[in-house]
C-alpha cells in the first residue's frame, strides 16, 4: 500500500506527523525556519570567483537575504560543463560569510567530501540528483549540521520523505524539504514546480519546508510570480538565484535574477509574508556569533 495513502501508519515513521505533530524547528545559527518567520535563501548558482561571490552576497543581504546560497562543487549533466571550483569555492563562501555575517548553504556531492564541506558550510544541501544516495545522507547526517534535502527529479513524496527518514534515523533531526521542481511533459518550462507538495508535506510530515523556484521554473521572469505563490501555500523558506551579471554566469544565468530584481522581489514577499499571516525574516536582525573557519 502507498505509504502516502495509509492510516494512522506510514513508513517514514520519524518525519511523520504520526511521530511528531508539532511543527520541527531548525535552528541555523541565529535564525530558525519552520516558525513564524519566513526566510530567504539568496546567491548564485555557482561560485565563480572571490569578487563574484562577494558582490552577490552583499547585495542579497541588503535586499534581506539571511543565508548565502552558491555552489562550490557543480553536479552538471555535462562532463565538459564547469564543475565548479570546490574547496576554492569553499574558502570564497568562507570570506563572504566573514564579511557579510550570512550563513552558508552549498552542496555536498559524494562521501568523500562531507568532511570537508561541512567544515566550512552552515547547512549541507542534498542536490536533487543525490536524494537517494543513501550512503551520502547517512554520511551527511552524522556531522549534526542542518540538512536542506532537495527533491528527487522524478521522485513521488513518498520517495522523498523516505529520503528524509535516512537522516533523522541517524539521529539528526534538523531536515529541510526544497520543493525545486520535478519533470513532466511540459517542455515550456525547465521542471514543473509543485507547489501543491508544500500543503501536502505540511499536512503529512512536521519537517519545514523551502522552495527553490529557480530550478523549478528555469526563468528568471518566471521566479518572483512562482516565489510568491509558494508563500501563499505555506513555504517556510525560499531558495532564489541571483548572479551580478546573470549573462555571464557560468551556470544558470538565465533563471537568476540581477541584485536589482531580487530587491523588488524581497519586496513583494514581505507583501506576501503579511497577508500570509507571516513575517519575512531580516537580514539586518541581531542572528548571533558565527564560527569562521580559516579562509584565502
């Protein structure tokens, strides 16, 4: 029987509701996401180098971005595709966070380089090609550091949850959901943004839920309607790519946004937020002492 369908039982026992009813809380240094706060998640899709990154997180954080998003290792369907610049990569994330106090997101690709990686980033993401690395999640899991999960590309909820449960049966209950689109028929847009999986999730699971409509749409033009809309269903944090020159990005220029559009997007979220019932969290509140690790 579909898991998704069962009473009063599912097979993703710790991320359920039946485990747990109320709502998880993940605390990433100062802030949380899954309160009453909703928090944006701001950066390139790849960092390219130390000026680009920086230039990218001082503008995200001046629009009210709390975290820092930007990829040092690059999963791309290509071989010959920039792959990213990896522990490089990592110390300009390191900078950036110095100078800017925004926590870190990147991701982590193999078990070869969680130890690494965690030793720089705040939260380890789980691309979406990876959500069923089991070894990698466990793996993952044991460093204690919040996990940002993103969804499979063909992967049901219930697939997805399942995933989740590989982490918090370590003993990590610090799980984030990404909602970044899966594939259909419709070849218009990249992937096809689910944004009826976040009510679904709220009602199954107590995890928090993020949603990347970047990935998910493919379009920059596409991004803020889609990030609007996901505060509209719920969405307790969002994930949103922003490039200084979107045009001469290495990777994913044409769904991220300039620092321009991104300050009138955050904006029309905090609008958003208030008829939501929620608050758009600031990057300018008091989020307290982050730990550096040594940088470039």
């Amino acid at each position: 029987m579909n898991g998704l369908m069962q009473k009063g039982q599912t097979l993703y026992r710790l991320a359920s509701r039946n485990f747990k009813a109320a709502d998880t809380v993940v605390r990433v240094g100062g802030i949380t996401i899954g309160g009453p706060e909703i928090h944006v998640v701001a950066g390139p899709c790849a960092v390219e180098s130390r000026e680009q990154v920086l230039e990218a997180a001082e503008q995200v954080k001046k629009a009210g971005a709390v975290i820092l998003r930007g990829g040092a290792y690059k999963p791309r369907t290509s071989p010959y595709s920039f792959q990213g610049l990896e522990e490089i990569g990592l110390k300009y994330l390191a900078r950036a966070r110095e100078k800017t106090g925004l926590y870190i997101v990147t991701e982590v690709m193999d078990t070869r380089s969680v130890e690494l990686v965690s030793s720089y980033a705040d939260i380890l993401q789980i691309g979406s090609r990876n959500m069923q690395n089991f070894p990698l999640l466990i793996e993952a899991a044991r460093t204690g550091k919040p996990i940002l999960l993103k969804r499979g590309i063909s992967s049901t909820l219930e697939e997805w949850l399942l995933a989740a449960e590989y982490i918090l049966k370590e003993g990590n209950p610090n799980v984030i959901l990404c909602e970044r689109g899966i594939r259909t028929f419709e070849t218009y847009t990249r992937n096809t943004l689910d944004l009826s999986a976040v009510p679904v999730l709220k009602k199954l699971s107590h995890l928090p839920v993020m949603v990347d409509p970047s990935h998910g749409t493919g379009e920059a033009c596409l991004v803020a309607p889609m990030a609007k809309a996901a505060v509209a269903a719920g969405a307790d944090a969002l994930m949103i790519e922003v490039h200084p020159e979107p045009a001469r990005a290495l990777s994913d220029g044409g769904q991220s946004l300039t620092p321009e559009e991104f300050h009138g997007l955050m904006k029309g979220l905090a609008v958003m937020g208030r008829a939501a019932g929620r608050k758009l969290g600031n990057s300018k509140t008091d989020r307290g002492e982050i730990k550096h690790v040594s940088t470039m």
